[in-house]
C-alpha cells in the first residue's frame, strides 16, 4: 500500500470513528435523555469537522508542501456529505416521522432549519459532481467556480450551528474562527499570485 492510500485509509477510519460509536451508542440506548438532538448535535459537528478539513488540505500543501493530502481532498468531501446526510435524516424521519408538513412549517418557522436546509441543497450538487467524469462534463474552469460553494456551504454550517447554541457560543466561535483563517490563507495566496502574475493555485478539485 503506498502512502497516499495509506493515509486516506486512516483519515477514513478516524472520520468514520464518531459515526460507529453513535450507532453501537444508539443500538444500546444510550445516547441519554433526548437521543435525537444527541444524535442531530453529534452529527452537525462531524459534518462541520469534515468541512473544515477538506477545504483545509490545500492551505497546507501551500504552507507546508503536503502534497500527498490531495489525494484524500473528495474523500473527506464526501464524508462530510455523508454526515450531511444522516443529520438530515435524523432530523426529517426520527424527528419529524417524515411528515412533510411539519417539516416545511418547520424551515417556514425556524430559521436556524432554513439555514440547515440551505447549505444541504448547496452540498448536494458538489457532492453528484465529485468525479473525474463531471470535471470532463462541466469543463475545469466551470467545475471550479461550482466547488468554490464548498465555503458557502461551511459559512451556512457555521451560522446554522450558531443559531441553534443559544448560550455557549464557544464551538461555533471556534469553527467561525477556523473557517476565517482558511479564507484569509485562500486571499492570501490569491492576491500573492496574482501580484506574480501566476494562476491562483487554491482551486477546490477532486483527486
């Protein structure tokens, strides 16, 4: 097994960590007194987490040379969707028992839901696009501008989880903060290539 391989089996493995001890968790009964919003908390975090870092790997390959981490870059993306996923459907069918109305009154009444919403239905193309062959379809230029929605998709994580915190703010202050030195590395580097007259080498892309 070579070293890229190498790697993203562990990242894979530590990122699915936290999903498995929730299940074996769930199945045992021992999530405490409310296991949905234990469950809708744990997963919001894992989605943020995974967030961060896939638009983390190339801020440091241009900080530090990590090279070999482009290759776990739509691992990490994916796994971030996934967790995505499970908190939504944690949310619409054990929380809402899949009824649709109250779902909808719900992102009508709730804002914080609405922003949820809104940042799982920006994901969700960037998710179906995450392959070679879609880079091929939509053209590299155009791929890139699409993925750049990656940082959206992580403000409207970060504001969602905000939201939802009404007193400890300490978490959702540490991903914002997290996610502004990834922008200001990406203007950084930006604003240093175009002075160079070189191509701006932060573009969101799959392995």
């Amino acid at each position: 097994m070579d070293n890229a391989r190498f790697l993203k089996l562990i990242l894979g493995v530590n990122a699915l960590l936290p999903l498995g001890l929730l299940l074996f968790d769930a199945a045992s009964a021992t999530l405490g007194a409310n296991p949905i919003e234990y469950f809708l908390r744990a997963t919001g975090v894992m989605t943020l987490v995974m967030l961060l870092a896939t638009l983390a790997v190339t801020p440091l390959r241009k900080l530090f040379g990590w090279n070999i981490l482009i290759k776990s870059r739509r691992m990490l993306g994916l796994l971030a969707f996934l967790y995505c996923s499970i908190h939504l459907v944690t949310y619409s069918i054990f929380d809402k028992s899949g009824n649709i109305t109250a779902i909808v009154s719900d992102v009508a009444q709730r804002p914080f839901i609405a922003v949820g919403m809104a940042a799982f239905l920006v994901m969700l193309p960037l998710a179906v696009t995450s392959t070679n062959g879609a880079i091929k379809k939509l053209g590299g230029k155009n791929w890139q501008r699409l993925h750049r929605l990656s940082y959206l998709v992580a403000i409207l994580g970060v504001v969602h989880f905000w939201m939802i915190v009404k007193s400890d703010l300490f978490y959702p202050a540490l991903f914002a903060a997290g996610l502004a030195v990834l922008f200001g590395i990406r203007l950084f580097y930006r604003k240093t290539a175009k002075k160079e007259g070189q191509k701006p080498g932060l573009a969101l892309r799959p392995d």
